[in-house]
C-alpha cells in the first residue's frame, strides 16, 4: 500500500488486510472448508441464510452490535441490532406461516430501500421461502412481467405502488395471493392486507425449519442490459461465496461500518447489500434517499465508514464536482473503495486517490454468479483499468469457442477472448427460472459463457475489453468499446461516453462515440475537434472514433448501466428491444 495512502488514512497501520498472500491462498483454497465458519441450523436442519446472518450473532454477545443503521430521507435515523433483526424478521416469518406459506413460496418486494424491505428479505429466507427482490422505481409493465415470471405468492409493496402497478393486471396474476401493504393500518379484503397490522400481532419467536443449503433461496432477475431480463435461481448455499469474498475482497474487519450504495432491486444490493456485511456480523448502512453528491460524501464523513462499495456511475458522477471530496469532508476512517457493475475506467481509479485519498478496487461478477469472482484486493498493487484477479476458488481461463460444443483455453497472455468460469463454485446461480434453453446455451465444453470479452496480462490480472454484442468490427479489427470510452474520459471536459459500431459501406462498422460534457463545457464543433484529435492521438487511426455526437446523458438502466445496444437501436433507427428497466432520459 503506497506510504502516502497510510499517511492520509492513519487507521490503515493497526489493520492487515484479511488475504496477504494471493498465490498460497488459492493454493490451498477448498470451498467445503468455508462451511466450517458457519453454525448450521441445530439438529441437522440444514442451513439457511437468514441464520448465518443474524440469529446466530443475536445468540451471541455480538447481539447488541448494531447491524444496520437506516438513513431516511427526511433525516430519521433508525438503528437496529442483531438481536432487533431478529425478533423482526421472525415476526415477518410468523407473518407468512400465519398465511399458510412455506418451502419455495415466492415473496417479492416492491418497496424503496424502506427498513421492511430488509426485515422482509431475512423473515422470507427464514420460512424457507424464495425472495425476490423489484426494484421500486419500475412501472407498471416491468412489474407484471417478473411477478408473473417470478410466480409471486405473495407481494409487499405501498399502497399507492398497489393501486398504480399491480391493481390493473391482478387478474392476470392468479398465483398471486397476498399483497402486504407497508403504509396502510387495516386490511381491505383477505388478499390486501395490512403489513404493520399483521406484524404487530405475529408473535416474535419463530424455529427456522429445515432449509437444505441447495434450496432455492433467492431469485435475481438481471439488469436487462442486453435484451430480456433473465431470473437467476440462488439458493442458501450462496453464502459460502457471500462471506469468502466479504472477509477477501471486502476485507471486513470486526470494527468495519460498510455501505453499499446498491439497491436491492439487483443483486449487488442484497448480496453485499444485505448478507455478506451481517454474515460477518458487522455494521451495515442503508441510505433511502437516492444519489445526491453532497448528502452521499456526507454519509461517508458522518458515518464513519471505512469501507464502501459503489458503481462506476456513481463515481462518474462524483466526477463532475468541481472540489476534490477529500478536501471539504474528512475521510479518514475510509479505507477500502470498490465498485462493480460496469467497466471502471483507469481515469475514475486515479480520480479516487486524488480526490477521495484513496484508489478504486473494481472488481467483477454477475447476477448468475451470485458473488464476486474476479477483484482487486487490498493486498495487491491496483493496476487501473484492471478488474483484478480470480478470488479463492475460482477458476477463470480466458478461452475461444470452437466448433460446436468446443472451446479452447488461450494460455498466452494479452489474447483477446471469452471469459469462462468452471462451474460449482457456491453461489452459481442453480438455473434461469422457467428457461431451460436458455439455461443450457451459457455452458460449453465444461464451462460456464456469459459473453463478457476480456484479456489477461502475463501477471494473471484480467482487462474488460466489451461484452461480445458490443463489439466493433472495423476494417478487419475488433474494438472494444470500452477502451475507447475510456480514452474519452481521459479528457477533461468528459463526463461519461457510450461506444459503439455503426454499419459502414467500406469499413463494415465505424466507431461511433456519444459524450456527455462535464459541467462547464458546452458542445461545440471546435470541443468535437479537440476530442477527435484527443482519441485518436492515443488509440491511432482505426480505432479512434469516427464520430463524435454530444449527448446532454448517455442512456442507463435502471441499474445505472449505461446501454448501448439502445444508443445504436436510435443511431440507426431500429426498434428499441425490451425498455423495461431503461431509465428515462
Ligand atoms: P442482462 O444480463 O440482463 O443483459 P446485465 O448483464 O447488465 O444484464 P448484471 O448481472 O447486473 O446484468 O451485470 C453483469 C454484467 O455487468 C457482467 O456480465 C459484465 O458485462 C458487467 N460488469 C459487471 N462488473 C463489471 C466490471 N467490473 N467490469 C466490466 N464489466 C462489468
Ligand atoms: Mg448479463
């Protein structure tokens, strides 16, 4: 760890990082030895989620520790402790056997980053039903979609969620049986109910039956980045992953206030959101309120927390403040930085220690691989632009489809190819809901393909390069578009760039570039210049792009990605495909 970073973060002496040695721990690395660091449900009950996370720190001293500090939108602050998360989560538990569900129900949430969202999560995973998370900002369409998809047994939302996105199509949703209403107090009918008067009557004690730890425990539906959202089968195994990489990669430390800004509409947000901070029986905060610069570096100064985990979007948009964070809000308790989800340019790495004190650790994974499998840990050197290396465990060739079911490992460095992973690691997703085929067509020749394109260099460390749909075939050459971004972004006037192939009579596809401009910077023909001269000074001539289109904001999902399969559906007036979970512009 470079001296000045220790310097400005003084905690950072007392405090080895968990993994030391890379090379010996995935050397002598074994899964089914994490399985000891749990307790199991008594008498051979199996395990289950929701009681690796909570019941077994509430039983201990570690009770009273403060699991989870909710920051509202108006400034209320509720904190509650292992043993809180307990005798809630077992009243919503009691909640679902009262209604007769169990084993496999489906219990999906529709609520913003409200605290019965979490205590929801955990009493589900209790009564060894299946949660399913919806992201609150979704309307009507998106909704119907993944209850119907999702088999819904039951859903909690808010009233008005209820009567704007669910009351015209609940004929069309006969699996459906309950929906729980947070911010009414009397039931309706039998099937509309209200939550806060069901809990207050549900008793606070509750036995976890018997869960098997490959039950079915959660069902992510993914971003939706490339086309159809796909539900991801998770099961109570997950956890195995949810804490190797939280004491790995996360670096959790008894003392660590954690925050991960995802929301638990996605995977990031429950994952490490939720069960990898409590797994180690740490300090978790949940902000309600939605991005906002200042009120976020507020969250870090105020909170204390030391290690954070957040998105390239978010980052990005830090990006654009004028004053370096570190220097307005005191941040010394921060000591660890992560971000997931997209690409993180080398440019938001340096960003980070200039102006939060501290670089960034991307790391990578994916709703079906249920954790983090490739990361930069504390322990090593940041290469920016790098996602890092495989955790413990995972096996992670850089490979080539061949013929039919073939592929061949590429064992030289720097070749461009297919990331794969050797299936069995725990938290694999087990299948896609209610999709077989489209299950089957990720596998081939013994591994698993989800189409991201990567490199690896000589020292083992992976690079993005582009998802396979996004790749750029140019006068002979394959570009990928996120090293062009990522030169974009090196200019200043840069706050955010999309990439992507546009068919052409000569070269095939030229590169096209959509920026938005930071602050302060208008588009103009003279900035389109300076851009074009930019990129190509540095990636030459048939990579750079070719066009340069301002854009006042690229357009993102909901999960914050940006989509380029959209940016090129309008460059070349197409139909746009599955708009879901796009954000509006
Ligand atoms: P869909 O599968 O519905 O198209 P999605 O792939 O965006 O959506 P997620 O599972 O949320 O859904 O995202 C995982 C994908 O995000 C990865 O496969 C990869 O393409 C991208 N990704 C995640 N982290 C990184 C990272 N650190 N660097 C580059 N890409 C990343
Ligand atoms: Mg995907």
């Amino acid at each position: 760890m470079p001296l000045e970073t220790i310097k400005k973060h003084p905690g950072l002496w007392s405090l080895q990082p968990n993994l030391l040695d890379y090379e010996n721990s995935c050397a002598g690395f074994c899964w089914d030895e994490v399985g000891r660091e749990f307790d199991w449900l008594p008498n051979g009950k199996g395990l289950n989620i929701a009681h690796e996370a909570v019941d077994r720190h509430a039983e201990m001293v570690t009770g009273d520790r403060l699991a989870m500090r909710w920051l509202g939108q108006g400034g209320a602050v509720l904190d509650f402790t292992y043993c809180d998360l307990k005798r809630l989560s077992n009243r919503f538990a009691n909640v679902l056997r009262g209604l007769g569900l169990g084993k496999g129900d489906t219990v999906c949430v529709l609520t913003g980053r409200i605290p019965e969202l979490y205590l929801t999560a955990l009493g589900t995973l209790k009564n060894g039903s299946v949660f399913c998370p919806l992201f609150s900002a979704f309307g009507p369409e998106p909704v119907r979609q993944r209850l119907s998809r999702g088999d819904a047994r039951v859903l909690v939302t808010t009233e008005s969620n209820y009567q704007r996105k669910v009351a015209p199509f609940a004929k069309q949703l006969p699996e459906l049986r309950y929906v729980l209403l947070v911010d009414v107090e009397e039931h309706f009918d039998e099937s509309l109910l209200s939550l806060r008067k069901m809990m207050s009557e549900a008793g606070e004690e509750f036995s976890i039956p018997s869960t098997s730890a490959e039950d079915m425990a959660v069902l992510h539906f993914t971003s939706g980045t490339t086309g159809m959202p796909k539900g991801a089968v998770h099961v109570h195994k997950a956890i195995f992953t949810h804490y190797t990489t939280g004491k790995y990669v996360l670096d959790f430390h008894p003392c660590d206030v954690f925050w991960c800004t995802a929301d638990p509409g996605w995977v990031t947000g429950i994952s490490y959101g939720i069960i990898s901070p409590l797994l180690h029986g740490i300090t978790t905060i949940i902000d309600e309120a939605d991005f906002d610069e200042v009120r976020w570096c507020r969250i870090l100064e105020t909170q204390k927390v030391s290690v954070w985990y957040t998105t390239p979007t978010a980052i990005r948009r830090l990006m654009r403040l004028r004053e370096r964070p570190r220097l307005q809000y005191d941040l010394s308790h921060l000591r660890l930085i992560h971000s997931v989800g997209e690409p993180l340019n080398a440019e938001a790495v340096l960003w980070g220690e200039d102006a939060l004190g501290l670089p960034i650790h991307d790391n990578w994974w994916q709703t079906e691989t249920g954790g983090i499998m490739i990361a930069n840990f504390p322990c090593m050197e940041i290469r920016p632009g790098s996602m890092g290396r495989p955790i413990p465990g995972i096996k992670a060739p850089v490979v080539r489809r061949l013929n039919g079911d073939k592929v061949g490992v590429l064992e030289e460095p720097d070749m461009q190819g297919e990331l794969a992973l050797r299936p069995g690691w725990p938290s694999m997703f087990r299948g896609y809901l209610h999709e077989e085929e489209r299950y089957r067509k990720c596998f081939a020749g013994g591994w698993y393909l989800m189409g991201d394109l990567v490199k690896r260099d000589e020292d083992g460390f992976f690079w993005f390069v582009g998802r396979a749909d996004d790749i750029i075939k140019t006068a002979g050459h394959m570009v990928g578009p996120f090293e062009v971004e990522s030169v974009l972004m090196e200019h200043p006037a840069v706050a955010e760039a999309g990439v992507i192939g546009k068919p052409d009579a000569l070269a095939g596809e030229l590169v096209k570039a959509f920026v938005a401009l930071k602050p302060g910077f208008e588009p103009a023909e003279e900035l389109r210049l300076e851009l074009t001269a930019f990129a190509r000074k540095r990636l030459g001539a048939v990579v750079s792009p070719k066009e340069i289109e301002f854009q006042p904001n690229l357009p993102k999902n909901k999960a914050g990605k940006i989509i380029r399969r959209f940016l090129k559906a309008r460059e070349l007036g197409l139909p746009e495909g599955d708009l879901s979970t796009l954000e509006p512009d």
